[in-house]
C-alpha cells in the first residue's frame, strides 16, 4: 500500500471490527449522526442484508457495505486545522446562501466534517476530520478539552470581573465558566484583550460570560483546540495537521473521563 500524505492515515484493510456508523463516517459517506440516521432508514447493507442497528460491527476489508445500494470503503483518516474568517458559516450547506468553511477547502475535503463550530462573527481554529469516534470524544466535556480564544472586549476587565468568569456566570443552561482568564493589553480606544481557556463549549459561551459581567465582544478568535494550535496559519488557510499534532489529538482522546458528571458536547461552540 502507498504511504499515506502526511497528516493522513492509511484505510484500515482488515482487523478489529468497527461500528457501523464509525465505518461510514471514515468512509466520507456522512458524519457519525447523520450516519446513525441512515442506518436507522434501513438503507445500509452488510453483505447484502439490511441493518438498522446502530452500533452493529463490521469488519473492514472482510464485509461488504452498501449505502442505497452503492458500495462504501473506508478513506485515510484525515485531520485538517482551517484558519476560519469572520462572516463564513460553519456548515457544509446554507440555506441563505452565505459563505462557507468548504468555500475555503479544496474539494477533496468536502466529506470532511467540523468538529465543533465556530459561528459566524468569530474567527480563528476550526478542525476539520473524517475520524468521527475521536472527535466526539474530544468534543465532550468528559475528555475536559481545552480550547484557548483571544477576546477582544469593550472596556478593562477588573479583578472581580475576572473571578466571576473563573467561578462561574449562570446562563440560561446552567453555570459557564473559564478555567484561565489573563488580561493582555489594549488594542484600541477602550478595547482591551484578553486570553481566555474553556473547556466547555456552550452556543455563544463567551460571548455571553462578557455580556453578563458588561464586557461586550468586539473580536474572539480561537488559538487553540486542544493540543493543535492556530500558529501562523493565515486567514482562510488550512494545512493538513502534522503527524505529532495528530499523536497528541489521539492521546487528547483516550485521556481518562473527568470525575465530573457531563452532558454530552452541543454542535454549537463560539
């Protein structure tokens, strides 16, 4: 078999068998829920029988898999790290016919899913991946990823505001709270930066953590999604991430669920 780009992942011929919506995620067909959507249709097939059981194994290489009755192999697992600029949207497809992140990506990366989103006014690191059973992982609150933002809000944060964030600002959900806040420094008139890390990720979280202790977002831009970092990467650039990126993003992962009990990751993020 030829080696794999970099950042990229060989199909796995044969092994340890997988579920059935993990096979069709990493096959390009759909993401891992979408995909759980179509098994339950009834319009996957092993080896020529209907199944409607999500959760169901197959073994890659060795079963026959069929959507609508068109065969689905497996694809390289593929991360991508995408500089996302302010006014795209974070879907594959927009009713109101605004830009997209796939607008920005070669077309050979339009199976690919986000892995949590951005919305449109913010900017910054998004994934992007085929690999759904780690994603979802890294999205729950369980694995306790961090996600590091640079925030650019109206007026100087005090050091009470600052401990509210850190403690906690009750939103309509329930408590939302940093786990760093760091003032940075001004960058207009009465604009001040700050460098905030969540774990969590809330619709609009920050967003409204600033509102509630006065502090209006100017300007977020995310830096960090875990151990993946934005870097130097331009605005409306992406690069394929580095096999030492991808080592720490598994590790990331397979870390030990927090004590902490959680719901499950919204779609939505900043």
């Amino acid at each position: 078999m030829p080696k794999p780009p970099r950042g990229e992942r060989a199909p796995q011929e044969s092994g340890e068998p997988v579920r059935l919506q993990a096979y069709l995620a990493r096959s390009g067909v759909a993401s891992r829920r979408a995909s759980e959507e179509l098994i339950a249709q009834g319009r996957v097939s092993v080896n020529g029988h209907p199944v409607t059981t999500p959760g169901t194994k197959v073994r890659p290489g060795q079963d026959r898999v069929t959507v609508d009755g068109e065969a689905v192999a497996l694809e390289e697992t593929t991360w991508v790290a995408l500089h996302k600029p302010k006014g795209y949207v974070t879907t594959r497809h927009d009713n109101y016919g605004r830009r997209t992140i796939y607008d920005l990506l070669p077309e050979k990366y339009h199976s690919l899913f986000h892995v949590g989103r951005l919305d449109r006014d913010s900017e910054g690191l998004l994934l992007l991946t085929n690999d759904g059973d780690t994603s979802n992982r890294l999205l729950h609150p369980s694995t306790g990823t961090t996600k590091e933002y640079l925030v650019d809000v109206q007026g100087k944060l005090n050091n009470e505001e600052m401990e509210r964030l850190l403690k906690g600002v009750e939103l309509e959900e329930g408590l939302a709270k940093a786990e760093e806040v760091q003032r940075l420094h001004p960058v207009d008139i009465d604009i001040f930066r700050v460098r905030v890390v969540l774990r969590e990720g809330k619709k609009r979280e920050i967003r409204r953590m600033m509102e509630a202790v006065g502090h209006p977002v100017r300007r977020l831009t995310r830096r960090r999604f875990g151990p993946v970092e934005l870097g130097e990467l331009p605005s409306g650039k992406w690069r394929v991430i580095a096999p030492a990126e991808l080592g720490a993003l598994d590790r990331e992962a397979k870390k030990p669920a927090r004590k902490r009990a959680a719901r499950p990751e919204p779609e939505t993020e900043e």
